[in-house]
C-alpha cells in the first residue's frame, strides 16, 4: 500500500528539524570549544619561550616551583606570577612549564580537580590581563 504524500512530508520535514538541531547543537559545542581553548590559553603555544631551566642572562628572575628553579625572562610574566597567590603560581609552574598533571598537583593542597581547574583559569585571566595592560601602554 503505498504511502500517501502528507506521511511522505511529514517525515521529511521530521528529518530536517532533525538535521538543523544536530548541526545547531554542533555548532554551540564548537563555540563553546573555542571559549574554552581562549579560557585556558596562556601566553605562547611554548610557554618555554619565557622560562628557562638555566640562563646566563643578568635580566632573568628565578621563582621556585616544588623544589625546581624556574627562570623566567620575561619581565610582565615575572610581576605577575609575583602577584598571584602561592597556589595559583604552583598551578601555573607546575602545569605548564613542569608537566605536571591537575592529579598531582592537587596532593599537597587536599583540594578538587575542579579547584585546581579554576585556580588555574583565575590565574591565567590575571596574566592575560596584565599582558593586554602592557600592550595597551606601549600602543
């Protein structure tokens, strides 16, 4: 028995809202994605550019992080990782420059994973901050 043509269409424009709320809900993931990536981006795609483990040079700054001298070159990163709090600076050091991960990091504190996710996103911001603050002036 053949279908008629109203099942016919109504099945087709089922299918299409189907399709524009997949591609709708694709697109808010991508968007959120990308907020996300901005959220954490730091300062370089190497963040080895500004930190050294060893340098002759007389403009470096040392700031230790577990025991591991960090060398930082750069004079912005190293007023600011001076202003953020003892744990934030820990976060930042020893998850981008020391590799370590947010499970190990958060032994010596007795805090969540997500505190460390935010710890580290607050510290980020103010870093990110204080480099615009420094574009800014030069402008």
């Amino acid at each position: 028995m053949p279908e008629s043509t109203d099942i016919i269409r109504r099945r087709c424009e089922m299918f299409e809202s189907y399709c524009k709320t997949v591609l709708r809900n694709y697109a808010r993931d991508l968007e959120r994605a990308a907020r996300r990536l901005e959220d954490r981006e730091i300062l370089t795609a190497s963040p080895l550019e500004y930190v050294r483990a060893e340098t002759d040079d007389e403009d470096s700054h040392t700031v230790p992080c577990r025991g591991v001298p960090c060398v930082i070159t750069d004079e912005t990163l190293y007023a600011t990782l001076l202003s953020l709090s003892a744990h934030q600076r820990d976060v930042i050091l020893c998850g981008h420059w020391l590799n370590t991960t947010d499970t190990e990091i958060v032994v010596p504190y007795g805090v969540t994973v997500r505190t460390i996710y935010n710890w580290r996103r607050s510290a980020i911001r103010r870093i990110r901050d204080a480099y615009e603050q420094e574009a800014a002036v030069e402008a």
